[in-house]
C-alpha cells in the first residue's frame, strides 16, 4: 500500500548507481544491433561469412584488450573504504 508518507521517506539512489544501469542499457543496444547485423550478413552470403566475421571481431577485442592492459603502469592498489580492515 502507498502512503503518502511512505513516498517522503524514500532516498534518492547515489549517482554511482546510474553509471551501472546506463552501461547495461548500452551493452543491450549493442548486442541487439549485433545480432541484427550478423543476421543480414547471413542471410546475404551465408554462415561462413558471418562466422568470419564473428571470429574477427572477437580477435579485434582480444587484441584491444591486450594493447590496454600492457599500458597500465604497475600493480593496482587496493580499494578499500576508511577505517576498513581487511577480512580473513
């Protein structure tokens, strides 16, 4: 049941939690925009150019992710809130 009381009491999400919802959003409209372009491309030459296209596309990715991670200088230090002890 809804109060109006109820409706007041309610906190604003923190802006950290619209950063996760707009990136979920975005990863959806690619892989709906993917899947539709693989799709043509079957249809107008066939599964195997579509696969090659597929496998290019992941090797593209491994390769961008490869090059970005060799520039990240030195080991990540560890986040953790003020006062926190680390546990186990």
């Amino acid at each position: 049941m809804s109060t109006r009381t109820g409706a007041a009491e309610r906190t604003r999400l923190p802006g950290s939690a619209y950063a996760p919802r707009g990136t979920m959003v975005l990863q959806g409209t690619r892989g709906v925009a993917s899947q539709a372009g693989i799709t043509a491309l079957t249809e107008e030459l066939g599964a195997p150019a579509a696969f090659t296209v597929a496998v290019g596309a992941a090797v593209a990715c491994a390769l961008l992710s490869w090059t970005v991670r060799a520039a990240v200088p030195g080991p990540v230090r560890e986040l953790r809130p003020a006062g926190a002890e680390r546990s186990g």
